[in-house]
C-alpha cells in the first residue's frame, strides 16, 4: 500500500516537472517526439480517478500500469482462441482453490498478522466508509492479483456517446439497482471485471443490454477500481470507476436464470462452446470462483455476455507507413498543444503512463490515446477500436485529430475575435474603476453620488406635485443601483434632469397696469389697433379676477405686418417670458408631443422644452405658422395641437417622453398665420382670431420713419451722422419699390440705402487704414501667455475703433436720389387706365398678401350681325368660383338689358370675350360679381366706367349684392391705386366705419344693395332712347324678321 501511494505522488510531481520541463526547457521541449505525452480530459476520467485512488486498497484493487506489468502475453502469437480460453480457465480455478485455503487459515487464527496488517485494517476500514461495501484486506500474493488473461463470462454494461478504450480511465454512472448490487458483489468477491460496450443509440438511458445489436460487437475488458454512491441521483445510483485493459468482442448474450427465451447466439458461439458443458458447470458447486461468479451474475436482473479477446494483428514497428503516420499524429499533436492549454495538460499527464519509453515502439497506445481525447462521431471512434490492424488504426486516428486541429483553430480565432472586439470595451473599464479609485484616493466625491445629491437638491426646491414626486422618487430609487455602463443609465439619468430642472410652482408676477401695457403696445408697433385692444382687454379681466389665465389667440395676416414681433410685444406688456418655436413644414407629431424614452435621442416636445427654458409656468409662447403644418405617416401635428390649444383640456397636458400630465393651462399661446384657410375648422374653434391687416402708406411712412430709419442708422453707423431721409423719399420707395402690405422689403431697401450711404462716407472722410494696421501688429505680437486668454479679450484688442463721421458731412436723401441707390422703379401705378375704354371696370380682390386691384376686361370676338350666334369667353386662369361668377353675370345682364333696353339686342347676337389681366396668377373669390356685370353693360350701352371708380360686391341672379370681406385690405389696395371712390355691399357698412381715418382718407365709400343702386353710380346720366339705339343692324334686321 505504501509502495503504491508513494508511486502516484512521484506520479504527480513528475507530472508537474514535465510541464515546467516541457515550456522552459528548449531542449527538453524539442526532444517531444520521444516523450510524447497526453490524457484524456473530454471529461477527465484519468485525473479523476488519480484523485479517488489515493484513497483506496491496493491489495484487493491494483492498478497494473499496463498488460504486459500483469502477465506478458504468450511467447505464441498463433495460439487458437478457444485454447487460451482453456488455459485461462485451468487458471483460475488454481488461484480460487488457494484463496479459500487462505481465508480459512485467516478465520481460525492459525496464521500470524504481518507487521504491516494494521495499515492494511485502516486502509480498508476508508474503503468501507467511502463506498459502503465491505473489504477484506487481505494480503495477498502478487500472482493472485494478475489480470487473467481469459474471462469468457462477464457483466455486459452499455456506454453511451464514446467508447472506452484501454488504457484510459472512465467513469460511469449505473441507475439501475440489479445493475449497481451486481457490481457491489462482483468487488465484494474481488472480482471487479466487467465488459464495456458502446451502445449505438447515442441517446439510450438503460443498464440492461436486451440484445445483442443495441451494442457494438467489439468493447473493452474493464477492471472496477473503485465503486461509491452517486449524488443526487437516486439510492440506488452507483459511480463506478473503470480501467480497460484490452479490446473484446461478444460471442453471445447469456439471459438470467428466470429467463426461457434464450437470446439469439452468433456464429463463432455455435462453433466455439458447447452449451451443455456451460449448463453442467453451472450446477456444480465445486467450481472455479470464475463460474462461480457467472452463476452468480444470473441471479440478478443484468446482461451477461461470452467474450473473447481481440488482439492486435502482427505489425512491424520499422514499417515507413507506420512511421509517418506515427510522426504525422505527433506533428499534429504540437499543434494542438500550442492552441489548447487543455490538450497541454493531457499530455502531461499522458507522459506518466508512457514512462520514458520511445513512442514510435508503441504506434497501438499512441492510436488508442488519441481516439481517447478526440471529441468526434461515435461510428469514428468505435471504428479506432475496432481495428486490428496497427496501420489502418492509425490513419483513423490520424484523421480524428486533424478534426480535432480544425476544431482548435476555429476555436482559438474565434476567441481572438471575440478578445479583439472586448478589449477596447474592458480597457475602458479598468481605467474608469482605476480612475474611480483615485478620485477616492484624493477625497473626490463619486461623479454618481454627485448627480444624486444634485437631483435631490433641484427637487428640494422646487413645488413638485404629488404624482410627479412619486415618479421622481420611482426614478431616483433605480438610478441608484444603475451601474454607469448600464444601457439605461444614461436614459434614467436624462429624464431626472428633466424633471428636476422643470419649473413645477414657479410664475413670473404678472402685469395688470393697463396704462403701462398700452404704452409699450404703442412704443413697439404703430396702428394695430385691433390687437392692442384685444391685449388690453385680457389685462383689465386679469386686474378684476386677479390672475390671467392662459389664453390662444390667433394672429392672422399677410407677411411683414409684425405678427411675430406683436407676440413680443404681448409679453413684455404683461410681464411674460417669451418663447418661440415654428411649425411651418412639420410633419412629426413628436415635436408637439415628444418622443418615447425607449427611442435612441428621445427628447420632450416643444412645449415642454420651452418651459424648461423660460422657468416660469406662465410664459406666452408663440407659435408661428400654424397654418403651414405638414402631415406624414408619422402623424397629424394639427391633431396633436387639438389637447395643447384647447383651454379646457390642456391643464392635463400628456408628454410622450415625461409619460406625465402636465398642467400648462397658465401658457398664453400666440398663434400665427397668413390665412385661416388651411387651419382644420376643430383647430380654428379652439383660438380667437384676431386680423392684422397690411399697412396704408401713412401707416408704412410713420413706421419707417420712426421706427425703421433709426433703428437702420443705428446698425449701419450711422446713428450720430448727419444723413436724413425725406419723408417724399420714403413715399418714392413705398409707391414704386414696396407694394406689399408689410413692411419687411421696405426695411431691406432702407438697409440697402443706408449701407451704401456708409460706403460713400468713408470713402470720402478716409478708412483709417494707418490704426487698422497698427493693431494688426500689435495683435500677432503677443506672447504666449496673451494667447491663453479668454477670446472675448482677444477680439476686444483686435477690433478697430468706430469711426467718427465729422458733423460737416451732411446728406439728404430724397426721392430723386432713389435711383442712384436702388435703381430704376420696380412697380408702376397699379392702375393699368387713365381712361377706361368700354367693358374694362377696377374690381378689388383679397389675397393673403394684402388688397391688390383686379381689372376685368370684356370685348366683342367679331362684327355683329344679325346671323352672330352669341357666346362668351373667359380667360385669365380663372377658378371656378369666379366662373360661375361670369356666367351668373352674363345671365343677369341679358335679363336686365331686355327688361330695361329691351330694343337692344347685344346679347342675342355677340360673341364676347371677357379677361383678367396676370393670368400667370390664379384667381378667384365670391367678390367679382358687380365687376363682371358692369363690364359687360359697359360694352353693350357703349359707355366707359370711370378710371377712379372701383367696385367689389358678389351679385345674385335677382340682382341683390352680398356682402363680401377683406374690405380694409380693399381699401388698402384702392388708396394705393390712385382710387377715389369705392363701392362695396350695404352689408359691409361697419366695416367701412371701422377704417382709420387715414384710410378713408381721399376715399368715398359707396354702399349698394341692388344692383340698380350700381348702375345708377356708375351711369348716371343715360340716355335710354340713345342705347335702345346704339346697334341699329341688329335692330332692323329683327323687324324684318318679324
């Protein structure tokens, strides 16, 4: 016992110093081919079993390190099966008759204890403990623990998934209790020989092999080295510990005793043994323990099989084929090796078994290691084991571990790339736990820890409602156990410092001084009288209530009239913070509603991010172009505006990304559009639209002169110099370069004058070339230490002083001078007539950019003639409106010429052709009905409409004149065009009285109701016998007719 326990630990050292030998010890490491070693570790049978072995009995279980160490194998090579049989048998009933000669001399105290009996007693009482099974512990002679070389009777177990191969340990694991008490009697007999066979169903789950084809032919002979209860796996589970020792192949399945279907032999069964001597030998209780055992086999419940040995077929070590094969597998080992630390190990541990003997004298054990430690089909493997043939074992083996190479290159690449793609990853790692550590070490506080405190103490400050504390509180809890190079981390973070930095509680005190707030109404903006007295009217309600809350006014007009900066206005007029934000062209509902945080950049919506901006609860944003929102597949933004501009519902406002309602009923929202025609009617409901019309030309002069003039001068300069613009100049510019009803060219083309005013001054007065240059010096100068300033400094120094315009320098621009400045005159006089030729009438129309004038022309095709059929003709990319205008025009004056000229037949015989100039312009309205009608009746009776008369007015098929709008832009446009005199509906006479003065001014209204009220304005003095007349071809051709 003590010579084999000393043998394994001088096993494992040697071990340990052929690894230390083999990577630092270049000439040990290149003399590999002699000493090659390895062992099986796929599941690590032989290190296992190393570990329970040091534990056990010798005596009774002693490893042989290999067959030869046992018992040589006969001198005779050609000796025939059955006589080996025979001879084994004569054996071991020789051995049986002197073990029971020993025992009883044991039991009746006749022989004396040896010396070292005591060691031997407590060695066997550990083997009772750890496997539960008794053991004698006797000594025995070392010819009593040969393997025998013939044992034609044994436990059959199946191996599932690869089979055993000699010379390697394995451990398996039996379930079934026949199986497990079989075993525990087979070593309590002390003979622990069992057959190991590889099943071909790589699934089965059985202990029991029912017949002869579950299994491959060929397996192992394995000794039990040591046997213990399995864990976890039921009582009657057993681990039991094999060693094989040379290949064997089934010759028949022998069934239990109880059993009287016999299973099927094979053919060398029938020729080899006699079935009668078995059965005879079976019955006498005299036997070797060898039959002994196989009758005991048959009491239980287990597959027994007949076996006989496979030998190797006679080789010659010298064959070259051999040979190369042999350093072939060699070769491929290295490689193996210097992938897998794994294969490393086995080797090792393979070097102990082989001793120090040449690998080349031992191609079968070399063949058989590898098929050992290969991971591979079955059918590959069990093919290595059953070849007997050295050379066609080799190449299989061979091409089993060029699989095995394969597999380790694939697997070491993929382990570098998956390195490869992690190490920047955990190098960024190491260095922020490195960097973490030394900020404790120097007493900074944790950038998390930070964060923390700074979120508790926004939140301390502020009002939170209790619904957004909870949601806090929800939030900070789980940002605590965040790690920062969690995914979430960032996300969590980002929607605290949102909700910490909103403006919960927080107001700015509101003005209710009406005085005040009209005096900064009229500062910013001249006229818009509309507006400021809306504005005022919220203030005096918010004075009596004592608090204003949210409104949604709509601010509707043409381009340049001053929406946005009114919006301004408001706000410094009731003490609000002002925030402004587009949606002209938005298509996203989410930049109204916010974006959800599970998206990669989600961000609040606009109103969120204004409140967040202004800090206060009750700003006025303004939202410009309401009426150029866009639609996609992402949504309807006007939609999402419904819950934000609807004063009932927003004061429960639901944010996508603060997935909380939010009370912005205290938001005063300014609207802006240039028409109300493409806002959806739900949208419009929601807001108080309030008309900002485009500017007269007393209104434009007073704007430029007293707001844009100086605020020019100031940009370009010239603030302090002696340049004035005439109030003629500023009449010039309006008239015949800026029509539009605003004022933004009119500002750029006061730029354009003042910029090239500039440019003449300091052409004339000298650039100050001499300082510019001296400072440039001064600047690429400085040191170093200069150059690490702030860049404010820095631009400070290198900006040239202002230059003073010197108080002699006058100009004086008036309106000759435009020209020079800004050209030849881009408009003209929209009135095209100083007068009128027959069926040419003024008509107004409204468009977004303001009132422009709208002439319809009407003339006869051909010469009249009694044969003319009648027709008429529109032109002029008129819509559909207008057209229906036209005709309703034609018809009413058909009637009305017949009823009150009724000699007077134009109608019946021309063909007319009726035209609006512009036609690359599109057009049409309900106002041009009075227009049409008139230019035809001006054709007919022959008389001109005068040049200063103009007219707007949709008429009815009775004549009755409706009324229309735009009136003030109408206005507007009539004034500009030299008109002195406008007729308009009855309907619309509070309109006309709303008009400023100075837009009446130089107008008269006419209101008409009829159109007889028309007709009497427009041809006062008519001569009705004169235009019964005026067509006497057609008259006379129809009373001859008659």
């Amino acid at each position: 016992m003590i010579t084999r326990l000393s043998r394994a630990c001088l096993r494992r050292s040697g071990a340990n110093r052929w690894k230390r030998e083999l990577f630092h010890n270049p000439s040990f490491s290149s003399n590999f081919s002699t000493s090659f070693v390895v062992s099986h570790s796929n599941i690590g049978p032989f290190r296992y079993s190393q570990t329970l072995l040091r534990g056990r009995d010798s005596k009774n279980d002693k490893i042989p390190k290999n067959d030869n160490e046992a018992k040589k194998l006969p001198s005779s090579e050609n000796v025939s099966p059955k006589s080996k049989e025979l001879q084994s048998h004569k054996q071991t009933l020789k051995k049986n008759t002197e073990r029971k000669k020993d025992e009883e001399v044991t039991e009746s105290g006749k022989t004396t204890a040896k010396s070292s009996s005591n060691n031997v007693k407590d060695e066997n009482e550990q083997v009772t403990e750890s496997t539960g099974l008794e053991n004698s512990g006797k000594k025995k002679d070392s010819s009593k623990n040969a393997i025998p070389e013939v044992y034609p009777q044994l436990l059959a177990l199946p191996i599932v998934r690869r089979p055993l191969f000699p010379g390697f340990y394995k451990a398996i694991v039996t379930k079934d209790p026949s199986v497990s008490e079989a075993i525990k009697e087979l070593v309590k007999k002390r003979q622990p020989y069992i057959g190991a066979f590889l099943h071909k169903d790589e699934n089965a789950d059985t202990d029991v092999i029912t017949d002869i084809n579950q299994v491959y032919p060929v397996g192992v002979f394995a000794q039990i080295t040591s046997i213990f209860p399995t864990k976890n796996a039921g009582e009657t589970a057993l681990t039991a510990v094999l060693y094989p020792h040379r290949r064997i192949r089934i010759t028949e399945l022998i069934p239990p005793k109880d059993h009287v279907v016999p299973i099927a032999e094979s053919k060398e069964l029938k020729q080899a043994d006699n079935p009668k001597e078995i059965t005879t030998a079976r019955k006498n209780k005299d036997e070797s323990d060898a039959e002994s055992t196989a009758s005991m086999l048959q009491d239980f419940n287990v597959s027994v099989v007949n076996v006989e040995n496979v030998y190797n077929l006679p080789f010659n070590r010298q064959n070259p084929v051999i040979k190369a094969l042999t350093g072939e597998i060699m070769s491929t080992f290295k490689e193996i090796a210097a992938l897998s630390h794994i294969f490393r190990e086995q080797i090792a541990n393979f070097s102990i078994s082989t001793g120090t003997s040449n690998v080349f004298d031992e191609p079968a054990r070399l063949a058989d290691f590898t098929a050992a430690v290969c991971s591979t089909a079955l059918q590959d493997l069990q093919g290595v084991l059953e070849a007997q043939n050295i050379e066609e074992r080799l190449e299989k083996a061979l091409i089993i571990l060029k699989q095995e190479l394969t597999n380790a290159q694939l697997q070491s690449k993929i382990s570098r790339d998956v390195e490869q793609k992690l190490s920047q990853r955990q190098k960024e790692f190491i260095l922020m736990e490195q960097m973490k550590g030394i900020k404790r070490e120097l007493g900074h506080d944790d950038p998390k820890e930070s964060l923390l405190n700074e979120f508790k103490k926004r939140a301390e400050e502020t009002e939170m409602p209790e619904h957004v504390k909870k949601v806090f509180n929800d939030e900070l809890s789980k940002f605590q156990h965040l790690e920062p190079m969690a995914a979430e981390y960032n996300v969590t973070r980002n929607y605290l410092d949102w909700i910490t930095q909103l403006p919960w509680g927080k107001k700015s005190p509101e003005n209710f001084d009406i005085q005040y707030a009209r005096d900064i109404l009229d500062r910013d903006h001249y006229g818009l009288k509309d507006v400021k007295d809306r504005i005022l009217e919220l203030v005096a309600v918010g004075k009596l209530r004592g608090t204003m809350q949210g409104r949604i006014i709509c601010l509707v007009g043409p381009p340049g009239v001053g929406k946005t900066s009114v919006g301004k206005s408001i706000a410094s007029a009731l003490n609000r913070e002002f925030f402004r934000f587009s949606v002209g062209g938005l298509t996203d509902v989410a930049e109204i509603k916010g974006h959800r945080r599970t998206y990669i950049g989600a961000m609040p919506g606009k109103v969120v991010q204004a409140l967040k901006k202004v800090q206060t609860e009750n700003p006025l944003i303004l939202i410009d172009e309401i009426d150029k929102v866009g639609k996609s597949h992402q949504g309807d933004p006007h939609s999402a505006l419904l819950e934000l501009l609807d004063s009932e519902q927003n004061s429960a406002f639901l944010d996508h990304y603060m997935d909380m309602t939010l009370d912005v009923s205290s938001v005063l929202f300014v609207c802006t559009a240039n028409t109300i025609d493409t806002i959806p009617p739900p949208l419009l409901d929601r807001m108080e639209v309030i008309d900002v019309s485009g500017y007269v030309e007393i209104e434009k002069l007073h704007i430029a002169r007293d707001y844009l003039i100086p605020q020019t001068k100031k940009n370009c300069g010239l603030k302090d110099a002696n340049v004035t613009m005439s109030d003629n100049a500023i009449r010039g510019l309006i008239q015949f370069y800026c029509h539009e009803s605003g004022v933004r060219n009119l500002k750029k083309s006061i730029e354009k004058i003042f910029r090239k005013t500039s440019y003449q001054i300091v052409q004339k007065i000298g650039d100050g070339n001499e300082n510019t240059v001296k400072e440039t010096q001064e600047v690429s100068a400085k040191t170093e230490q200069d150059e690490a300033k702030s860049t404010d400094q820095a631009a400070d120094r290198s900006s040239v002083a202002p230059l003073t315009v010197p108080n002699e320098i006058k100009v004086d621009i008036d309106e000759k001078d435009l020209i020079d400045y800004l050209g030849p005159p881009i408009h003209t006089s929209p009135r095209l007539y100083d007068r009128t030729p027959n069926g040419v009438v003024m008509g107004l129309a409204w468009t977004p950019m303001g009132g422009v004038p709208l002439y319809v022309e009407t003339i006869v095709k051909n010469i009249l003639s009694a044969a003319s059929a009648p027709s008429l003709e529109r032109t002029g990319q008129l819509g559909d409106v207008m057209k229906e205008s036209s005709e309703l025009s034609y018809s009413f004056c058909k009637s009305f010429l017949s009823k009150n000229f009724p000699n007077n037949k134009f109608f019946e015989h021309a063909r007319l052709h009726m035209h609006c100039p512009e036609g690359s312009i599109s057009k049409d309205g309900p106002s041009a009905g009075i227009t049409m009608a008139t230019s035809l009746l001006s054709l007919a009776l022959s008389m001109p409409v005068p040049a200063t008369t103009a007219m707007t007015g949709e008429l009815t098929l009775t004549g009755k004149v409706l009324r229309i709008g735009g009136l003030r832009e109408k206005a507007v446009a009539a004034k500009l065009s030299g008109i002195n005199e406008i007729l308009f509906p009855k309907g619309n006479i509070a309109d006309w009285e709303q008009l400023p003065d100075y837009v009446k001014e130089g107008l008269t209204g006419v209101p008409v109701e009829w159109y007889d009220d028309v007709f009497k304005k427009i041809f006062p003095n008519i001569n009705i016998e004169e235009c019964n007349n005026l067509w006497p071809t057609l008259t006379t051709s129809a009373s001859s007719q008659k």
